[in-house]
C-alpha cells in the first residue's frame, strides 16, 4: 500500500523522466532502498516496517545526503523520524500522507523541504526546523491540520504556495521582522518570537516553544523539558489534575489556572498562573528556578532565557 501511495504521489512528477531513472541503479540495505551519485547515497524507499526509524548516515559505502522522493510516502507504521546530519534535503512528497508520523527530528545541514514533502500527515502536531534552513517548497506541510506550533529559523528565505495549513490554531515561533514573521503576517499565521532558553550553559530544545504571558510579561515554559535536564521525576495526576515535581529533596506541585505552587508542604506565589498549551504544562520559569535554588537571566534584546541551578 506504502508503494502504491507514493508512486500515484509522485507520478506526475516523474513521468518527464521515466526513462532516466529506469537506467539509474538501486541498492538495498536494510530496510532503505537508494541510488547513488558519486560517493552520496539518495533514499528513495523505506520499507514500513518500524515506527521508529533512524535514517544512517552511511548506506555501505556512500553518505546519506537525501531523502527522495516519495521515500517514506504513505507509511501507516513509522511514527518517529531522525534524519542524520550529513542529509541536505528532503524530497518531493517524501513523506506525504504518512498519518502515523508523530515527530521528525531535523539535522542541522538541511537546507531544502521540497514541494508536498509532509503533506497530509495529520498526525504532526509540532516541528521545529534547523538553522540551516533556506527553502521550503509549496504544500510542504499543507493539509497537516493539527499543526499547531511550527520552529523556524530567520535563515529561511523562501517558503512556497500553501506550504502550511490556515488553521486557526497554527502558530509561527520565528524572530521578528524575519522571513518567516512576513509570511505568517501575510497568510493569517499566527506568530509568537522566539525564545532561546539555556541550562547550565546546554540549549534547551522545546516540542513545544516558549509562551508569553501578555497580561503579566512573563515567559511560560515547558516544565518537562527544562526540569528533566536536572534529573527531575514529573508525574501527572489525572484525578487531581495536577503535575508531581521531585527534583532531589525537593517536591513541586503545580496545576494549571492556580496562581500559587506547592513547595514540599508550603504554598508560592506564582507571577503567572501555568496554563495548559498543546498538551504541555507552560509554567513561570523564573518562579520554579528560583525554588530550586537556581538564577534566572532575561535578555530582552536576544530574547533569551539564561538559568543557572547548582548540580
């Protein structure tokens, strides 16, 4: 069924070279199925057999540069996706209507998502694009209807005819006065700047970007993915609604809407209530940090959160 999707995806671009790619010679490794140029190695089929795959580097002999067409096209299996760093570009519908497909880790040498390359896969909620980005083509991510936050950086310079889907709920996180921050004001895309957040010196890299408390000028983020880089243990109890924080001899108890935590038996003043946003917890950094023994460091200018916490 895989095959048959992505063949009928990409017919029409093929049909102008039907003759050259019935001369060009396929290999076989695994479940990867790819053609070769010189010593770089294109992935041209992916057998749909794992719902996590990690793209290698090198297939046999030759580095992996990119992601043809149609590759992963249609899968009902794979769900995670790492692409390696030595990929440069994703190909034309590529994964197109692969609805099991949860989230793509993307390698900081990606330059190029080409035309249809995520189309229709409903099962994208978030995706935060690398550095390296220039071009993403028409309909890359169109008809994905529940992506809700899309990462891009400023060095994206062109992005294609309906590229993303107009949902209500779709929201850019990119720097202003960037290309991406022109096209979402241009298309009705909902835009939020960028935050960097830093722990002990390592980037945090979010599922969900950082939100901004408009009321209260206070940054909201993802408490997972920052207090897990300390050790951290988070329970969600779903009778209480309520998140269960153990970082060392510290317990933290935090429930989106109320205005105050709970510190092993003593209750804090939060500046900001947590909300609840794409199904992550977006809690007042500074608050928590500072329970924890931490420092906080904002940086208006570079938008930038930088925290400190003695291990």
């Amino acid at each position: 069924m895989k095959k048959l999707i992505s063949a009928f995806l990409c017919l029409g671009l093929l049909l102008g070279s039907t003759s050259a790619l019935a001369a060009e010679k396929t290999f076989r490794s695994d479940i990867f199925t790819y053609t070769v140029s010189g010593k770089n190695a294109t992935i041209i089929n992916v057998e749909d057999m794992r719902s996590t795959v990690s793209v290698p580097k090198k297939l046999d002999n030759f580095t992996v540069t990119a992601l043809g067409e149609g590759a992963f096209g249609g899968s009902t299996i794979i769900e995670h996706v790492v692409i390696p760093d030595t990929v440069t570009s994703v190909g034309d519908f590529c994964f197109a209507y692969s609805n099991s497909l949860k989230t793509v880790t993307f390698p900081s040498t990606l330059e190029t998502i080409s035309d249809g390359a995520f189309y229709h896969c409903e099962g994208l909620w978030t995706i935060t694009l690398p550095s390296s980005l220039k071009t993403i083509g028409k309909n890359a991510f169109g008809r994905c209807s529940n992506l809700t936050a899309v990462t891009l950086p400023s060095s994206v310079t062109f992005i294609g005819e309906k590229a993303f889907p107009t949902t209500e709920h779709l929201r850019f996180y990119s720097k202003e006065n960037s290309y991406p921050y022109t096209y979402a004001i241009e298309n009705g895309i909902g835009f939020e700047e960028y935050i960097t957040v830093t722990l002990n010196g390592k980037t945090i890299a979010f599922d969900q970007p950082c939100i901004t408390d408009t009321e209260r000028f206070r940054t909201l983020v993802p408490i997972r993915a920052v207090l897990e880089d300390l050790g951290a243990v988070i329970t969600w109890d779903n009778t209480f609604n309520t998140a269960r924080i153990q970082v060392k001899d510290i317990k933290l108890t935090i429930r989106p809407g109320e205005q105050f935590m709970m510190v092993n038996d003593t209750a804090h003043f939060l500046s900001s209530p947590p909300v609840e946003f794409n199904g992550r917890i977006m809690v007042p950094i500074r608050d928590v940090m500072e329970n924890l023994n931490g420092t906080v460091l904002w940086n208006e200018e570079e938008k930038s959160v930088t925290i400190t916490v003695p291990r």
